[in-house]
C-alpha cells in the first residue's frame, strides 16, 4: 500500500504561522500540528467531518456505484461511455484500470483513525468534552472506517488492513506498506468493531440533515445486519434480526411521533405494520416515496446518505445516469438500463423484473430514450404518478437542472433493512429444513416483510386501480408452501426492483454466489446482458470465484516493496502487462 499520509497536515498549514515574530522559535511542522492543534472537541469534530466530506468525493462514490452496480444484470453501456467503463462492462477488467485504485478509501480510513488516535488525549484535555460525546464521535469515526473496508473487501477480496493513523515518518516501510489481510479476518474484525460501538452511537442528532448525513446507531444497525448475511456464521441469522428489529423499533417511535403531530397531513403510514413513506394519492397524483426519498432527501426512511447540493455537487448521477441537461436536449448517460428490464411487463416480453403494470418503481426508475431507456432513478427532484383509465402512469418528472441542488446519494435506507431481516429468516428456514414447522414460521415472517416493501410500490390501494386491475398475493407468486429456494428468489427480485441502481445488486449476486459455493446462479443472471462477442469470454472468467473481485492496480503491486499479491484472477493478466513495459 502506498505512503497515505494525513491531508489534515496539509490543511493545518495556514493556522500554524500566525506570526512572523516567532520565527525563531519555530517547531517542526508535525509538533506544531500535532500538539497545538489537538486542544479541544471542536478539533475532534471538524477532522472528523472532514473523513465524511473525503467519503463524499468523487473517487470515493464513483466506486462504491461502479463496484456495486456497473458488472450487473442491470446495466450496459450508454452514450460516450468511458473507456475503462466500457471495460468493466464487457467483463474485461485490466489491472491498469483506474476504478482498480483504491486509496480514496484510506484517505477516509487514516482520517477516521486519526480522530480514534486524538480524541481520547483531547478529552483528557478539554473539560467540555464529555464522554458520552466522546464516545459518540469515537462510534462514528469507527463505523465510517468500517464502512470503507466494507467497500474494498466486497469489491476486492483481501486488502491491506489498517487501524493507526499515518501521521509520521516513525516506523519506516514496515508502517506504510502493509500486507494484504484475508476478505474473512477483515470482515470479523469490522463486525466485532461495530459491535462494540454500537451502543455509544447517537440515536437522533439535533439537526433532521444530520439524523442521515452522519452515522447513528441504525445506520450502524444496518450495516452489521448486511455484514451478518454475507459472514452467515452460526448465529449470525438471528443476530441480523435482533439488529433489524433494533432499526424497526427506532423507526416505530419516530412514526408515531410524526403521526401524532402531522396527521392526516403525514405522508407515513404502515405496512405490515412497518412505516413507510406511502405512495397514496394526492389529489389525482401519487408518488410520494421517490419525492421524498430521491428527491427532497434526508427522508423519514434514509438511514444514511451522502449529502450534496450546489457548493459540493454529486459527482456521479448527471455523468453516468439520466443527463443533467434540459429537457430539450434529454438523453441516456454514460450507462443505460439494460433493455429487458424495461421491456413490457412479463417474462413473456422477457421481463423478469417489473412484473406488475402498477408497480411505482418501473416508472420511478426508467425513463424510454428512443429504443433504450435511461437511468432516472436521483435524476429527477420529482415524478408525479396517475391512474387514467385503470392504467399507471407518468404523468410528470422534472430534471434536475444543472444549477440545480444535486441529489443526495443513500447508502443505507430502511426498506433494504426490512428486505435484509427477511433474508434472515429465509436461512433460518433454510437451516430448519423444508417441511419443518420453524421453516414455515421463518417463511412466512420473511414474506410479511417482502411483501410490506411490494405493497408500498405497487398501488393497488387506489380504487379505481383497484376495480380495473384486482391484486391478490399472487402479486409476489406467493404461496404458503412455497419452498425455501423459492422465497429466496422472492426477496432477491424484489431487492432488485427496490434497490435497482443504488449500488447494490453486483454485491447481490456475488452475496448469492459465495453462499452457492459456485457462480453458476450469478453467471444466469449477467449472461443475458452479454452478446455473442462477449458471452463466451465472461462466462470463462467468472467460473474463477476470485474473478466476482477486482484486481488490484498495477501500481499498487508494484509499489508495495512485494507486501501485495496480485487477486489469482488476473495473475495472467498481470503477467502480460510488465512484460509489454
């Protein structure tokens, strides 16, 4: 791993000369920055904040949309594709790609390490900093690091594994080029992290911006359970329901309060008995969730995002989704959805997605360009639904402008913790055996919670909708003995339909691969994607479990002084570059 050093040095330069006078009694610049600065909480707070600002640049979201999205059965290429895109696309991943690079990642993780490093001597410093605050920023700055890592192990397998901040020279090559550690240590350590913080992270902040700009304990919730289901260690199906009902509880008291000052004006209301933002008419119009989720932001079901706005633009969604420019001149970004998924409403028209005419999400996620279909999903403040004649549809959706604030990016959201607890109970079926009486217990408690998600989208509440279109359970190809691999393939299409270009679904398949122990339910997924040119190729590749990661870049091997070892993957691949330099 290369020398990252702390851009916080950099950034304290300006407030360490304050006078010309001193001149003689200058320190050096680490002493100064190190001991003088470090004084009080605001200073733990603004490092501290600024590891979220680093997690917000462009080289650190583009990654977590490429790694998590580009190489699924959801996308192919649009207009002006870039060429290391294009590649990964194709399922040709050189070792000079750029999106290989990974140290936008440890630029965040030696920003949170430092503040784990510092706060503790600033409390011992600082009589306003109290420990309950103490801990608070201590859990944040522990779950953002854990965050990072749990990024590159999904995206990379095994990487270097760092917990003390980069803030000297001392210790030599041995501090700043560091192995690689296994996808498995990692993910223990990360977990037992989480663990261990999540009872000192803040509930609720003063500011409703910050209750999903900064890392609370249901985010912290959310990722454990998502890590639960990818380790699936015994105990750990039951440990990704306990925090999930943690999240379901939180999100309960905040309903009811919300409730009981908005009323009939509260866009919330219960599915399942879980609360969620309704899609229900207003007026002759409905289509709240996307508005308020995608659009507005910072929504009652964010459980942590990204924020941008005009100062700190999102770097990602005008480039590669939906174009930021006016209407007049619309088209498909640089990616596009992969055309069966907007075509028609059944298999029969190759469809295997959108199944209901009357599901919210197909019109809230797609938009036709032509003969394809572009990427709206963030592109849009706001689309308006309506029924005419028993039909759904997009009756309104305005761009976002390019001076316009730019959309906020989710990371976790409560939807995708309700779909991770069914998920739970389906391997807890799984493991209980078909027939058993635990299983159907387990199987139907995880369709109550796919099936609140569905409800929430598909409008079917609607009476005139209603009359024209009845909807049963069917809906979901529901029935009460519907065996354990069939309610997995439930919840894994309606992941996919509530999550479709969120960054989700590659780590999807590659979740469902490890667990399969082959590729071969991945393979049938992205093969449709791929023509004839490229088909053969891609299905060679990805019969190599270590070929679901990226390789590492070629710099970083070979400026590791040998600690890195190139993913055995793209050992060939490595061979053939350093003999063509």
């Amino acid at each position: 791993m290369k020398n990252i050093k702390s851009l916080l040095l950099v950034t304290l330069l300006g407030a360490s000369f304050t006078s010309c006078n001193d001149f003689l009694n200058l320190e050096p610049l680490n002493d100064i920055v190190l001991e003088n600065f470090w004084t009080d909480k605001s200073d733990v707070e603004s490092v501290l904040l600024g590891a979220y600002s680093a997690l917000e640049q462009s080289d650190c979201l583009t990654r977590m949309c490429v790694w998590g999205e580009m190489r699924s059965d959801n996308v192919v290429e649009g207009n002006g594709t870039g060429e290391d895109i294009r590649q990964i696309l194709r399922e040709n991943i050189l070792i000079t790609n750029s999106y290989c690079k990974y140290t936008a990642f440890y630029d965040v993780i030696n920003r949170a390490n430092t503040v784990l490093y510092y706060a503790p001597q600033v409390a011992d410093k600082d009589p306003n900093f109290l420990i309950d605050e103490l801990l608070a920023q201590e859990a944040e700055a522990v779950a953002l690091r854990c965050l990072c890592y749990w990024y590159l192990i999904r995206s990379f397998h095994d990487v270097p594994y760092v917990t003390e901040p980069s803030i000297d020279d001392e210790g030599g090559r041995d501090k700043f080029y560091v192995p690689q550690s296994s996808f498995e240590a990692v993910l223990d350590s990360i977990i037992k992290d989480l663990e261990s913080v999540k009872k000192y992270a803040v509930n609720k902040y003063a500011s409703e911006d910050a209750n999903t700009g900064r890392i609370t304990k249901s985010a912290i919730c959310a990722m454990l359970a998502d890590m639960y289901l990818w380790r699936g260690n015994d105990g750990d199906w039951d440990k990704c329901i306990a925090v999930c009902e943690e999240v379901n509880t939180l999100k309960m008291q905040d309903y009811e309060k919300i409730k009981s000052k908005e009323g009939r004006l509260c866009t919330l209301n219960l599915f399942n008995g879980y609360p969620l933002i309704s899609d229900a008419e207003s007026d002759e119009y409905f289509g709240n969730s996307y508005d308020e989720i995608f659009g507005t932001g910072n929504s009652f079901e964010s459980l942590f995002e990204l924020p941008y706005s005009f100062d700190v633009q999102n770097p990602f969604v005008g480039t590669y989704y939906q174009s930021y420019q006016s209407e007049q001149n619309r088209s498909v970004g640089q990616i596009k959805a992969y055309q069966k998924i907007g075509d028609g409403f059944s298999s029969s028209a190759g469809n295997d997605v959108f199944e209901s005419p009357f599901d919210s999400r197909y019109f809230q996620n797609l938009l036709t360009r032509g003969t394809s279909y572009a990427i709206t999903k963030y592109a849009y403040s706001d689309i308006d639904l309506r029924v005419s004649s028993g039909t759904l549809l997009r009756d309104y959706y305005n761009i976002r402008g390019q001076y316009a604030a730019q959309p906020n990016w989710i990371v976790y959201r409560y939807t995708e913790v309700l779909l991770f607890e069914a998920e739970a109970y389906i391997m807890k079926a799984k493991a209980a055996g078909d027939g058993s009486a635990e299983a159907t217990t387990c199987k139907e408690k995880a369709y109550n919670l796919i099936d609140a998600v569905n409800k929430r989208a598909i409008i079917y509440d609607v009476d005139r909708v209603r009359k024209a279109n009845p909807k049963t359970l069917a809906d979901l190809n529901y029935t009460s003995n519907l065996s354990v691999a069939g309610m997995e393939d439930l919840l894994f299409k309606e992941r996919r339909r509530e999550l479709m270009y969120e960054g989700k679904r590659w780590y999807d398949l590659v979740r469902m691969a490890r667990r399969d122990g082959n590729q071969t339910r991945l393979l049938g997924f992205v093969e449709k994607k791929h023509d004839s040119s490229t088909l053969s190729a891609v299905k060679i590749k990805l019969k190599n479990p270590y070929a679901m990661y990226f390789p590492l870049a070629k710099d970083e091997i070979r400026n590791s002084y040998g600690c890195l070892k190139q993913n055995p993957a793209y050992k060939d691949d490595e061979e053939v570059q350093q003999a063509s330099h």
